[in-house]
C-alpha cells in the first residue's frame, strides 16, 4: 500500500486524465478502500485542488480548472514530448515566446530524471533542423491570439494586407481557420468584399481591431487545407502544370512532398497533380519520378521538354 503522501500523488496523476473516475475505479487502482479515496479527495481539495464530483450511475471524480496550475504529473513519454516541443518552440516562427519557452523547459530539464534527460539530449544532438535564416516569416503570439479568438467568437476581422505582387490593400474577413505549414502560418476565411473564399499569410497582414461584428458561419469547404499548400507551393513556382496521372490518389500522394504539388482524386484510378518548377527541366524529370504512367497536355513547353528527353532516353538504350 503506498504512503499517504506517494498515494496523493498517484490520485492526483490519474485525476488529470480527461476521464471520470469512480470512487471504486480509484480504490481499485491505488489498492484502498472507497472511504480513504474519500478522505484523499477532501485533502486535495484542502490543498486547493478543485477536484469535481458528479452523482449518479456514471458520477465520478475529476480534476477541475482552478486558480493556480496544480503541479503536472508525466509519464516518461510525455516528459519528453513536452521537453522536445519546448525546445522547438524555443526557435519557433512565434515571436515573443522563444524566451519563455526556454525558461520553462530549462525548469522541467532540471527535474528529468537521468535517464529521460538523456533521451532528451540525444535527440537535441543527433536530430538535425533545416537551416533557417533569421529574417525568414514571423508572427507574434498576439496577432495569433486575436486571430484565433476572432475565429472561435465569429467576428469578422478588418486588415491591411501586403500581398505577394506587392499590392496593399484592406480587407474584411470572416475567419475560420488558422493552419500552420512549416515556418508561416495562413489564415483560411471568407473574403466579405470578393465573396470568395480566400487564403492569407498571417505574417503579411496588420489587423485593425476591434473585430467585429459577428457573422453567421458558413460551411467551411471540405479541403480547406488543401487550398492553403496549393496557394503556397505555387507562389513561388514560374512553370505550373496540371497533371494527369494514371494511379490512384492515395498511391502519389504518398511519393510526393506536399510542398511539391497537391494531388486531387479524379476516379479510383486516375488522379491530377497540380505541380511547378522554376524550371522546365526539373519540372519534366519530376513527374517523370512518379511511378506511374502520366498525361501532360499543358503547358505547351513543358510538352516538348518530356518529347526531347523521350528521344533522348530512347537514344541512350538504342
């Protein structure tokens, strides 16, 4: 049987799961009787844990949200779970946190056991990021903030928008959702002047609160994500193509990184490939990677480019 004090701390571990627990379910596990999980639920409490309890056939307890934040209890994965994305987030694309994130996963480093501490620094070292530049999109937690708020309270938003041409301009939005891919975050909503739905980088926008007012919400289209890495692979694209190839989706979607194009169901068999390059060359050997037969009927120099590398190939097997 544990000590009252480890016994504590093992109900509150088990409180903090999103579950109910019934007073049996928490005598059972922690080996007790129902009345000493009664007496422990009162000296949580006393401590100023809220721990709710509901009545009924389903009642149980569960730990509430209260003034202060009760100390967490991990297991050893989500320990390092928590450790890695701290430490990530410590050079993240969200301006204002990286010095916070830092002092709190300082705190946890210094309570990981050696054993966890290890696995942590293993993964630090031998896990290798993409090189970045400093001057690379960034936000900050506050515009993020009013965005999703602005997103969860149905308020439309007003903000000045430098867009990729260059051009400025104001806009009115209904928000609906915020995605992140890779170091720049996009904001998915209805655009009220242009009655279209439309795609905005979070860093090339200057909101203009207050937001309001609220609006009556729409049905979100279903590739909503989709439409956010199709407008991003192509910004910077100066040959595009629609491909057709002769496989299932499922099948190239699995060859390809989303940043290389965006793949589109047209039967169980057949699919499209919308891609790009800034070059005809990379762009022909490229779909020529896929695995699978494939159509190109445009751009038209993008078809004489696979021609030439056919008679080419043909010549180099003659």
């Amino acid at each position: 049987m544990l000590e009252t004090s480890a016994r504590l701390l093992a109900l509150l571990s088990l409180l903090q799961t999103p579950r109910d627990w019934t007073g049996a379910e928490l005598a059972g596990r922690l080996e007790v009787s129902p009345r000493t999980i009664r007496n422990d639920i009162d000296r949580l409490r006393t401590l100023g844990y809220p721990v709710e309890a509901t009545r009924g056939a389903v009642g149980g307890y569960r730990l509430g949200a209260g003034a202060k934040l009760p100390p967490l209890l991990l297991d050893d994965d989500e320990a390092v779970a928590v450790a890695l994305g701290l430490r990530t987030a410590a050079g993240g694309t969200v301006a204002g946190i990286e010095e916070t994130s830092l002092r709190a996963f300082t705190k946890l480093e210094q309570v990981l056991p050696n054993r966890l501490r290890a696995r942590v620094r293993a993964l630090q070292t031998y896990a290798v990021p993409v090189a970045r530049t400093d001057d690379g999109p960034r936000v900050t937690a506050e515009v993020l903030t009013l965005l999703s708020a602005a997103c969860r309270d149905r308020e439309r938003l007003r903000f000045d928008y430098h867009s990729h041409a260059g051009a400025d301009t104001r806009r009115v939005v209904e928000p609906y959702r915020l995605v992140n891919w890779g170091r720049r975050w996009y904001l998915v909503g209805w655009d009220v002047d242009r009655g279209d739905w439309r795609t905005f980088r979070v860093d090339r926008m200057t909101p203009k609160p207050p937001a309001g007012p609220r609006f009556t919400p729409r049905d979100l289209p279903e590739d909503v994500v989709d439409r956010v890495m199709r407008g991003v692979s192509s910004a910077g694209w100066r040959y595009r193509a629609d491909i057709t190839v002769h496989a299932p989706a499922e099948q190239i979607t699995e060859r390809i990184n989303p940043a290389v194009g965006v793949v589109t169901a047209v039967d169980a068999h057949t699919c499209t490939l919308h891609t790009g390059a800034d070059s005809l060359d990379t762009l022909a050997v490229h779909v020529g990677m896929l695995g699978a037969d494939f159509t190109v009927t445009d751009p038209p120099e993008l078809v004489e480019m696979i021609r030439a590398l056919a008679a080419r190939y043909a010549r180099a097997t003659s």
